[in-house]
C-alpha cells in the first residue's frame, strides 16, 4: 500500500517550489538586467570549467546538470555559437565527441559571477541568516541526494 503525503509534506513541497521559482526568476531578471546570458550557460561552463581538462561530454553534461538531452544539445549549440565552447573528438569513441571550454567561455563565467553573487546575496542572503541558510542546506540534501 503506497502512502500518501502529510499536510506538513505536501505544504514543503509547495514551498520549495514557490521558493526555487521566485528566487530562481530574481536571479535570472538580474543577470539579464546585467546584460548577461540566463544562468544555463553558466551553468554548463562551470561544469566544464571544473572538469578534467575542460571537457566533457554531452551525456555528462546532461547528467549533471539534470537537463534533457535535446536541451544539453540546443544549449550547447547556442554556447558554440557564441564562442564560449567548441566541439572536439572524443578520443575514446571516434563517433562521440567533447564539449570544450574556449578563452571566451572562462572569460564569460569570471565576468558573470560579480552579478550571479550579487543576485543570491540579494535573494537568499538578505533573507536568511547565515545559520537558516546552514539548515536549510542540511533539510535539502536528502532532497538532492540521487537515489
């Protein structure tokens, strides 16, 4: 017999997610606002940037960042066209290949992370002492933790 979600359960659930959209779309509005691109190209370049090598590939990407294939692939494509990643061949299979991280994309994450700071200072660290914010991160691990 499946159970069914307490009262208290199903109004976390819908806080989490009100909270993750509003701060979510705070940031996203301020780097825009800063003239920067939405948080996704940060995200892969970071991933990329903390890869061996700079490189990783695209099923790696999506499994980090928990996005769908066909959106690792539009994401990246709009990346390489931009200049902030290049696509390589993958040594170990010749009919995959390697996302890279050029100058330009290292460059980008640097200048975007005043304003990405700035942004969570703004919608999470003025809202939560640096104590709830210690809590708060331990009561979502369970929730991040896969499996």
């Amino acid at each position: 017999m499946t159970r069914s979600p307490t009262d208290s359960h199903i109004q976390a659930w819908a806080r989490l997610i009100r909270a993750s959209q509003r701060v979510l779309g705070a940031v996203e509005a301020d780097l825009k606002a800063a003239g920067f691109p939405p948080l996704a190209w940060y995200d892969v370049l970071l991933e990329l940037r903390r890869a061996e090598q700079h490189r990783l590939r695209p099923l790696d990407i999506e499994a980090r960042l928990l996005l769908a294939q066909h959106n690792v692939s539009r994401l990246v494509d709009r990346l390489e066209k931009a200049g902030y990643v290049q696509r390589a061949p993958c040594a170990e299979d010749g009919r995959g290949q390697m996302v890279v991280l050029t100058d330009g994309g290292a460059d980008l994450l640097r200048r975007m992370w005043p304003a990405y700071a700035a942004a969570i200072e703004a919608h999470v660290g003025t809202k939560l002492s640096v104590e709830e914010a210690d809590q708060l991160a331990q009561l979502l691990a369970p929730l991040t933790a896969s499996g």
